[in-house]
C-alpha cells in the first residue's frame, strides 16, 4: 500500500471573507458612513451657513458613492484606501479651514 496515495488532501479551510462578503461589507460600511456624513453636514449647516461646507461634506458624501459603486465593480481594496484617506482628508479639512 503506497502512504501518498492512502491520503486524502484535506479541504482548505478559508481563513477571512470571501470576496463578495468584502464587497458587501465594504458597500455596508460606505453607505453607513454616507448616512453619517449627511448628519454631520446637516448639523454642520444648521450652525453655520457656508459654500465651504457643503463642498467639504459633498465631497465626503460623493466618495461614498465612489466607493460603493467601486465596491460593487470588485474593486474593494481601492475603495477601502480611498474611503479611508477621503473621509480623513474631509475631516481634515473640516478642522483646518472651517473655523
């Protein structure tokens, strides 16, 4: 009896998400912090009026529609990169050039 042919190579276990489970946890996550840049953009309007707001916030808001759509296209690791540098450049710039 030959020892390598007795074996039977064992299922690989997946450690971490499939790719679809990523793409819709991405898109999840995308569309949650759109909803909470809308809030903070209402807030931030109620208090004080200004062009300059509504570009910093409408601009976080339409990279959530990017990364969503980039999401939904496969493309989630770009889309998690430019989620997270976006939305820390928004924020950024929320507290340097908003007073």
């Amino acid at each position: 009896m030959d020892a390598a042919g007795a074996e039977e190579p064992f299922p690989e276990s997946r450690v971490g998400l499939t790719p679809r489970q990523a793409r819709r946890i991405r898109m999840a996550l995308a569309s949650v912090l759109m909803a909470a840049m809308a809030v903070v953009l209402v807030v931030r309007l109620a208090s004080r009026t200004s062009v300059l707001v509504v570009g910093v916030y409408g601009a976080a808001l339409v990279l959530c529609g990017v990364v969503i759509e980039l999401s939904r296209n496969g493309r989630t690791r770009l889309g998690t990169w430019l989620l997270g540098i976006g939305l820390a450049a928004a924020l950024a710039a929320d507290w340097l050039l908003l007073p």
